[in-house]
C-alpha cells in the first residue's frame, strides 16, 4: 500500500493536537494498541497502513497530546 494523500500532506509530527482534533486524520484511523505506562496510543490509517501515534506528556500542571508518524509496519 502507498501512502494516501492526507497522511503524506500532513507534517511528521502535530504538538499540542489530540487525533480527535484533527478530523481529516481521525476519520481514517483505526486504532491498534494503547500503553497506559506511556499514555500513547497507535493508529493506523485505513487506506495506506501508515502508523500513527497520541502520546500524551506532561508538561507543568498540563499533559499535552503530540501525534507523530511511525513507520509502517
């Protein structure tokens, strides 16, 4: 599977942004595991397979979602 184009137009990673906040990325994504030790979560695109991942972190009285690019497994 090649990459579609909304995973290949959006950037590696997206600070600040939970997947729920992205809506062109939400709708494609599948979810795959979640690691509460981590507070991160996988997706993966159902069109091209690309991974995807929420990680939430701690940042002063606030924990702040980050989504980035993994590979494709």
């Amino acid at each position: 599977m090649s990459a579609c184009e909304i995973c290949n137009q959006l950037p590696d990673e997206i600070a600040g942004k939970a997947v729920s906040e992205i809506p062109e990325l939400a709708n494609r994504l599948q979810e795959e595991e979640t690691d509460f030790k981590r507070w991160a979560t996988k997706f993966r695109c159902k069109t091209c397979g690309q991974l995807w991942e929420e990680r939430y972190e701690s940042h002063g009285h606030a924990n702040v979602p980050t989504v980035r690019k993994l590979g494709k497994n």
